[in-house]
C-alpha cells in the first residue's frame, strides 16, 4: 500500500494539454505558397541600392579576367596599390544573374535568396520543436525587417549561409550524435569557408557555431538530453577557423571586420553612413520593430519557465539584439538569426492559447494565413518599399555620366562615396574618369577624414580641392546640411562651372584648366545646384523681365536634359506662379510630385494654384 498525500481542497491535478488534430498536407501546402508569396512581395519593390553596380562591375571584372584583382584599380588616388577587395565570391555568383537577365536576373536573385534562407529557418524551426502553422506567422514577420537588406547585396547570400548554419545547429542539438554515428557539425564547415570570401561578417558565423559549444556543455548536463558531443562541436568550430583563411588574400581578408572596429569605425567618414547609426525607430515602426522585439523577450522568457533556459537563445538575444540596436544594418542577421527560436517559442504560445479555443485544423491554418497577408500591409505603404519591379535610376547620376560621356570630360574627378558605384559601372577602366572614392570609402586615411566634413565645411572643401586639383566635381541633389557643397561651388563662379543637375546628380567643370572652353560655353549662368542662390534667383526673375527670360530658357533646358528633374519643375512652378501662369504650374508641380512625393511645399503651391484659377474662372 503506497501512501498519498492529501490533495487541498478546490485544487485539481495538473493535466498535460490535448494533442490538436495535425494540419492536413493540402492545408500546409497553402500555408506554403502564402508564405512564399509573401515573401517575393514583399521583396519586390524598385532597386535603389548605389552599391549593386560596383558588386556588378567588380563580378564581371572577376569573370572576364579569370582572376580576383589584388590591386587597388577601381579609384584614381590610390590606384596600382595593393587592395582586398571584400565580398568577391558573392560578386562572382551575381554577376552570371545579370549577364543573363539583367533586371530580371537581379529580381530572380532577390527572390531566390529570400526563399532559400527562409525555407532554411523554417526547417531549422521545425528541428526546434515548431510543429503547428504559426511559426510560419512568426517567420513572414522576421522577414519583414530582413528585406530592408534584400537588395543584391552581399548579405543576401550571408542570409542563406546563416539559416543553412542555423538548421545544422538546431538539428544537431534536437536530435543530438549518437557514438559512432556522423557528426553534422562537419557541414559548418563548407559554410564556413563560403561565408568567409562572401563577406566581412564571417564571424558572426564562427560567433555562433562557439555560442552552441558551450550551449552544448551545458546540455550535456541535463538528464535525458540527447547526446551533444560538445567536444566535436569545438573541434569542427577549429575547423572553421582553419578554412577560412582559405581564400585569395588569407589573413588580410580575415582582417577587415577587425580593422573596421578597431579603426575604421572611428573615422568621421563612416559615422556619416546611415546603416552604421542606431535604429531609426520611425522606418522600422511600420513593421511592428519594438512589438517584435518585446515578444522576443517575453516569449523566451515563458518558455524558459516552462522547459528550463535555452542558453543558446539566450547568448544570441544578448549578443545579438544590441548589436543591431546599435548599428541597424545588422536587423537583418538579426531578424534571420532570432527567427528559427522567436518561430519556436510564438508557436507554442498560440497552441495553448488560440489553438485550444480554435482547434478545427483549417480553422488554424485559415487564421495563420490571414495573419501572414495582413502583417506586411501597413509596410507595404513606405515609399522606398513599396511594391514594384525595375531600377529606379533617378537614384543614379545616369544624365551625369551620360554628358560626361557625350562632351568627353576626363581628368581627376570628384564624387561622393556612394556614387562611385555607377560611376564604375559606367566608366571603368577609362583612368580620366575613375571616381575619387568609390562605395568602400576606398582612399588615403587622409582624403577619408577631409572628405567627411567636405559637405558643411568649405575649408575643408577648399584644402581637399587644393592638395588634389579636380577638374570636374559631380554631387548628388539632395538636401541634408546647409550650407552644402553645391552651395559652395555654386558661389565659386570663378573656378566652377554648373553644366547639368538633376535630382540624382549635378555636375560642375573646372574652369582654369583643361575643361575650361567646354565649361564656358556649357554652364548656367542662373541655374544653381544648391538652395542659398535660390532666393538671389526669385528676385531677379521678379524684378528684372530680360533675367526673366534668362532664367525660364535655362530652367527649360535643364528639364531637357533629364526627365529626373522634381527639383527644376519647382523651380519652374514658382516661375509660372509669379507670371499668373496657373495651369503651367499646376503641370510642373505634378511632374514634382510623380518624381519626388515628399518635396517640400507642394500642397501649398498646388493649392494656391487652384484657387488662384478658380477665381480667375470665376471672374470672366
């Protein structure tokens, strides 16, 4: 006879829930293709990254020469020196994508790697215990902050090495090495060495395989886990190290993110990058960031009370979350490595919770696929993401380097760093028309520091300009700090010659030196590229009617020689508006607004069009 303690009164044994009825295949095939589809949504929206085009021009160079350059060719400063050039291999594997597709080969890669990487997540979420339909939810929700790096950049092949890493790891510790049998830890391996010649974040990568090391230790521990071997992890964790360093430039590759946190990061040049900043909440709020990373939190911890402390999720949420609040360009390996667990853990909240009340098996599947339709829709409204399909080339100085091209301007150039790209593209390898840095901030350590503070500071801008005497300067069209660059150059009427500007670019010549005929008979003598001659401008087309003329003829040809031009149909508005031209404006201020939404004023300018109009109307 076994004894029995008593049980207090009004209390009941505790039970372990009841097993839901499976998803029947046809329902998880349509959770499938929901989720797919989503997904090459919302990655689907207009390219405007600066980066692709040198990734495209340093991949067909590889191709075409057979080889991976190890000398500086791609700047005009530095040029013949020895260089590194990052992210080679992913460079290699996309250039094939647009040699045959162009625009729909960049697309194409867009929407295989976001599908590879997130059918790895998934996989490595079911190897984690999430059976039922929300983790798929939980997964189109992750992949909300990864597109904002989706964009045929070296990350996007990252992303899949990562969830393939991810889904080793997960199967390896859910499942665990019985003795004698083949240790997956070995396929970390390959990954690695791919990682480490596809970009400098390769040791996230090793971070994470050391993360489930010692993860594993302290599995082997607990009773009745499956077997870890975390010994072999470490071993195949060395392993990883060792092939990494097999590559074109060895140590010097392995390097870089070193180099960048150690000295790089600390330059002005690279504290002026936005993707190098903290998270701007504001961009981020359409996708539900601080929700997601509350329930990140939270969920984690439920579980934890309920099975004991996941020790690998726990080191990723400490490493890994303010990594990427403090620097936003790693939301995205966030967003791919939280998934497979945040997958895990929301899965097994809603079977206890919404499941219980909704257990008919299409009724769970209706409902999570409701949810992965409806979670990207406040999303789908940003401007920049949006859907879409193309290039948007008002982002790219294309009218620029198509009159460089025409009037057959060479010299030393100036650029901003993030132009240097298409200028690449365009021109390489003419050395007359190499940029003088190009998307890496490539350089000297001196150019890199005066560059930075060259748009707000005109001595910085007079010092870099006399140690390097540039015969053309070229500027993208954007409003950030005033007064700016073109605001200097556009006072300096003596050594600089306005001859284009659109909203992507302006271009200025030299006018002392071997541009200096072509400068006089090109340039705007009204026109400026900055905003402080603006208002110089207004009043002499107010007061003056042969300036009038003047400044209407010049205005008119700039719009002819770029159909990306909001800014000179403003221009133009304002022009119209002093002349009681109302429905000229009312067509300049709508071209604006097709070209840029979100110029300033336009509502206001609109609006007294009309009125101005309807009164005239109302009159006769």
């Amino acid at each position: 006879m076994t004894d029995k303690k008593p049980r207090a009164r009004g209390t009941t044994a505790p039970q372990a829930p009841l097993a839901l009825p499976p998803l029947p295949a046809a329902a998880w095939a349509l959770l499938a293709l929901v989720a797919a589809g989503v997904l090459v949504l919302i990655t689907t929206f207009r390219i405007y990254d600066h980066d692709i085009w040198q990734h495209l021009r340093v991949g067909r160079t590889i191709w075409e020469s057979r080889a991976v350059p190890d000398t500086q060719v791609w700047v005009w400063p530095t040029y013949g020196q020895p260089d590194v050039p990052p992210s080679w291999l992913f460079r290699a594997l996309l250039w094939p994508f647009w040699a045959v597709g162009e625009v729909h080969g960049l697309f194409a890669w867009r929407w295989l790697t976001t599908l590879a990487t997130f059918a790895f997540v998934w996989a490595a979420a079911r190897e984690a215990g999430a059976r039922g339909p929300w983790a798929l939810v939980a997964i189109v929700w992750c992949a909300l902050f990864y597109r904002y790096r989706s964009q045929a950049r070296p990350e996007t092949l990252v992303a899949i090495l990562l969830a393939a890493q991810l889904w080793v790891l997960e199967r390896r510790r859910a499942r665990g090495v019985a003795p004698g049998a083949r240790d997956i830890a070995w396929w970390l391996v390959p990954i690695a060495w791919l990682w480490a010649n596809a970009h400098i974040s390769y040791y996230l990568g090793l971070t994470l395989t050391g993360i489930h090391a010692v993860a594993a230790h302290l599995a082997a521990r607990r009773a009745g886990a499956p077997p870890q071997r975390p010994a072999a992890l470490w071993l195949a964790l060395a392993a990883c190290v060792a092939v990494s360093f097999v590559n074109p430039f060895g140590w010097k590759l392995l390097w870089q993110p070193f180099e960048y946190f150690l000295v790089w990061r600390h330059e002005p040049i690279y504290q002026t990058i936005g993707e190098m900043q903290g998270i701007e909440w504001s961009v981020y709020a359409v996708s539900y960031l601080p929700l997601w990373l509350a329930l990140l939190g939270v969920l984690a911890l439920v579980r934890w009370r309920r099975h004991g402390v996941d020790w690998a999720q726990l080191a990723v949420l400490l490493v890994f979350v303010p990594q990427a609040l403090f620097t936003q360009r790693f939301l995205g390996y966030l967003a791919v490595m939280a998934a497979p667990l945040f997958a895990r853990d929301a899965d097994e909240a809603m079977e206890r919770g919404v499941d219980r009340v909704f257990g008919s098996p299409w009724l769970r599947a209706a409902g999570a696929a409701l949810l992965m339709v409806l979670l990207p829709l406040q999303s789908l409204t940003d401007e920049a993401l949006k859907p879409g399909y193309g290039i948007r080339w008002e982002f790219y100085p294309v009218r620029a380097c198509d009159w460089i091209e025409q009037h057959g301007v060479r010299g030393r150039g100036f650029n901003a760093f993030d132009q240097g790209g298409y200028l690449l593209w365009r021109f390489w390898p003419d050395r007359g028309r190499l940029p003088f840095m190009d998307i890496h901030q490539s350089g000297t350590r001196q150019d890199r520091y005066t560059v930075a503070y060259v748009p707000q500071d005109s001595v910085a801008w007079r010092t870099l300009d006399n140690e390097r005497r540039f015969d053309w300067v070229i500027w993208p069209r954007k409003k950030d700090t005033i007064p700016r660059l073109p605001d200097f150059l556009d006072a300096d009427t003596t050594t600089w010659a306005l001859v284009l500007s659109d909203d992507a670019a302006a271009l200025w010549l030299r006018r002392d030196g071997s541009m200096a005929p072509l400068a006089e008979r090109e340039r705007y003598r009204w026109l400026p590229a900055g905003t402080l001659r603006l208002a110089e401008v207004g009043r002499a087309a107010f007061s003056d009617t042969v300036a009038r003329a003047e400044i209407r003829a010049e205005f008119e040809r700039a719009l002819a020689a770029s159909p990306y031009d909001a800014h000179t149909h403003s221009l133009m508005a304002n022009l119209e508006l002093s002349a009681g031209n109302w429905n000229a404006a009312l067509v300049h201020l709508a071209a604006a607004r097709r070209a840029i939404p979100w110029l300033s004023g336009l509502e206001e300018r609109e609006r007294l069009a009309r009125d101005s109009l309807a009164a005239e109307q109302a009159r006769r």
